[in-house]
C-alpha cells in the first residue's frame, strides 16, 4: 500500500462517527455524487451511471481509500467570523450531536472516483477506538486504539501505522468536539433535504483535503460524506443500519503491534 494511498482511508472513514442513533434495518444507499459547483442544493447533482454503479468491487488496495491525513494542530475557522447567527447555531447543532454518540455499529458503502463500489462494516467506541473492515474480495483492515491507527493489508501483510493525533479522528473520536474551534469550517447550510458542513485542512507538502458531509436536514442523521483529495479526486461514503445501543466487543480495537 502506498503512502498516499493509506493517507486516503482516514479522512472519509472518520467521518462515519457522524452517525445517529438508528437500529433499524435500511435499503443498502448507492452514494450521489458531490455535488457540482455552483448547485444550490447539498443533494443536487446527477445520480451514478448505471455503467458505475454496476462496477465489480476491487480489492480496497487496488482501488481507493478515503482517508487523509491531517496535521497536527487544533486550526479553528479562519471563515467563523463570517457565519451569520443562523449558521453558528447550526453548527453547535450538529457539534452537539456529534458529541452525543458515544458508541455505534453499522455498514458502509463507499463510491471512488472511477465509480466502483465496495462496502463494509465499522464499530466505534469513545474515546478514540474505532474499526472499519471492508467486505471480501477487500483485504482492508483499519483500527484505532486510542493513541494509533493502523491501516491493514491481509493480502500483502502489510501494516501502516499512524499517531492518532496525526488524523482527523483526533477530532471525531473525542468525548467532545465544537466544529468551529476544532476544524475549519469553509460553510455550512441548509435546505429541505440536507444540512451541509464543508471543512478543509491545508498542508504545505500535501495541499488541501476537503471533507463534505451532509445529515438529514428533519434529524440531522447523517447520509453521507464525500471527500475530495489535494488532486480533487471525490471519494463518496454512505452509512446505514446504525445503532448507537450496541456495545461493541473490545476486542476489536486491539491492534497487535508484533505483527
């Protein structure tokens, strides 16, 4: 696995701790593309190709990862002073929300930016574990444990390693986070559908990693995520079948630092 291709995994995978409190069974979601610029609409655009959407999936280490990583600092938003009240009270909203999961197990479905598919399933527990494992013929692994995240490779035996600190799941995983403080907020809005929340972080070596996420605008569940890398390249998650109630096996956030 490539470093940039590991470095795609943790900035979309991150963003599943957006989830709601949910057990009940859904239809497995097909993501909708970002949407194009200048929409107005958060869920505007138009829907995958059927040529897309009936894509074989790949084996996650030869297709895409949608992760980045982000420094290590606490940013702020340099755009804060220009929300209006409306949009400050939607972002300690969703802020609030994010703060109140504290476990969740469910699936995901991911769309890379050649349109093929891959799904999987994630446990997360607070503060700071988490496990993503991709459904066969993928032999992708990633675990966080409370101070690293490792991204595995059962085919190839191979493992990534990197600080918890170093990733955006420094800010998901924690008992608490405050999205204008914690992150850089580009905007935030809203309409019947959607709420919206851009955020970006700028790297001097690697540039900007952009990270879309959208939540029901009625209960503020999250839908879906798209992440669009340095090169802007979309990578698109959704999530389904949460439940927040689950305890999961502590187990699974054991990384073997051996092997």
């Amino acid at each position: 696995m490539t470093g940039s291709g590991a470095r795609a995994i943790l900035l979309a995978m991150a963003c599943v701790v957006f989830a709601t409190a949910s057990a009940v069974a859904e239809d497995v979601p097909l993501p909708a593309p970002r949407p194009k610029a200048g929409s107005t609409s958060p869920g505007s655009g138009a829907p995958p190709s059927p040529a897309a959407a009936a894509a074989p999936a790949q084996p996650a280490s030869k297709g895409f990862f949608p992760f980045s990583l982000f420094g290590n600092k606490s940013a702020g938003s340099s755009q804060a002073a220009s929300f209006d009240a409306k949009q400050r009270a939607m972002l300690d909203k969703v802020s609030n929300y994010l703060s109140s999961v504290q476990t969740m197990v469910g699936n995901f479905a991911q769309v890379g930016p050649d349109g093929r598919r891959v799904d999987g399933t994630f446990s997360i527990q607070k503060p700071g574990k988490v496990r993503f494992q991709y459904n066969p013929p993928s032999p992708i692994d990633i675990i966080a444990d409370g101070s690293s995240v490792v991204v595995r490779d059962r085919s190839l035996e191979t493992a990534d390693f990197y600080p918890l600190s170093q990733t955006p799941l420094r800010y998901l995983l924690a008992d608490h986070i405050d999205l204008l403080r914690d992150t850089e907020v580009l905007s935030v809005s809203a309409d019947d559908t959607f709420v919206t929340v851009v955020i970006e972080e700028t790297q001097v070596m690697t540039g900007a990693n952009r990270l879309m996420i959208m939540f029901d605008a009625k209960n503020l569940q999250l839908k879906q995520w798209t992440v669009t890398d340095p090169q802007g390249l979309d990578t698109t998650v959704a999530v389904y079948n949460l439940d927040s109630v689950k305890k999961p096996d502590p187990n699974l956030f054991v990384i073997n630092y051996m092997k």
